[in-house]
C-alpha cells in the first residue's frame, strides 16, 4: 500500500507537485477518536511507561536502578519478602507430618500383624485343651480303669470279705499341763536338809 499521493497541480507549467499528502491507516492516526477501548489503551499503556519506566515492565541494563537487585546478591533477594523461607518452613513442616503418619501407619500395620498371630495361636491352643480334655474323659472312665488294672496290674476286685471298715475317733485334745512358776522356789524342797 502507498502511503505517499501527489495531488496534481492544476499549473501545466510546473513539474513537481505542489503538495504531498501521506495518509495513515486508521489504527495509526492520532487525534480525536470516538474509540472509547483504544482511548482506555492509549491511558493504560501510559499509567504502566510512567510506573515501571517501560511500557512492558522489563528493564535495559544500561538502566540506572537495573543493578540494585544485583547488589543484595541470590539470597539476599530472596530473603527481602520472606516467601521462600515460609514456603520452606510450610514443606518442612508438612514433610514431618506426612512422614509422622506414615510411621504410625507402619505401627498400626505391625500391631494388628501381632495380633492376628496371637489371634492364631489362642485358637490353636484352644483347640489342644479342647482334644486333652476329652482324652482325660476317655482315660477317667471306669470300665476303663478297671481293664487297665487287670491286664497291666495283675489287680482283680477284692471280695467282700476282705474289706475292712476303719472308723475313726475323733481327735482328743490334749490336756493342759498346770504352769509352774519358776520364780517361786518349790518349799518341799527347802524343808528338808
């Protein structure tokens, strides 16, 4: 697109235009708009060139106030606003935590293990005293007894002739001896030289 129009002079006699007229596009006039959002634009764009020295916020080296955050060095930047520290502190603390849980739920994991064993074991032994009860009832049994007597023992049954009754007296209680006293001398003693 030609930006540069010469208007044709109405004078034959002269060569080179008189006048030239350069026209713009629209987007690239200046003056009066009835734009409202280009106008917002244009008052934005200034607000920012006159807070941050540049319209788009970044700074050039050759800035005077460029090095000033190179002054304080890494961390010393960072420390300024206190962000990473808190971030720091927040990981930390929830690290801890995350690694509290964890070893509780070892603990639980290990205690309810112990348990099932045990759990195990009180039904095996259960079971054991259940089986040794009832052989106790098998051997205790009467017939029994008397079969192993007899075979093993040589034992038969006494006839009722042999048996004795034993009765027993009551226990007499001993009589108390009369306490002599020591202190007094005996006087049958003593009369006779």
């Amino acid at each position: 697109m030609n930006l540069l129009r010469r208007r044709p002079s109405n004078d034959p006699g002269l060569s080179e235009p008189t006048s030239t007229v350069v026209v713009l596009p629209r987007s690239r006039r200046r003056g009066p708009t009835n734009d409202a959002a280009a106008e917002r634009l244009r008052r934005k764009q200034a607000k920012v060139a006159v807070e941050d020295g540049r319209p788009h916020g970044w700074g050039r080296a050759e800035d005077p106030d460029a090095h000033a955050s190179d002054r304080l060095g890494f961390l010393g930047r960072r420390r300024a606003n206190g962000t990473p520290l808190l971030l720091f502190t927040v990981l930390a603390v929830l690290t801890g935590v995350g690694l509290a849980r964890v070893e509780s739920r070892i603990e639980i994991l290990d205690v309810a293990n112990e348990i099932t064993e045990l759990s195990g074991d009180q039904q095996r032994l259960l079971d054991r005293k259940r089986r040794l009860e009832t052989e106790r009832a098998y051997l205790r049994r009467p017939a029994r007894v008397s079969d192993q007597a007899t075979e093993r023992l040589g034992m038969e049954p006494a006839p009722p002739e042999r048996i004795q009754r034993i009765e027993l007296l009551p226990a007499a209680l001993p009589e108390p001896e009369p306490a002599d006293e020591p202190d007094q001398p005996d006087q049958s003693e003593g009369s006779n030289p």
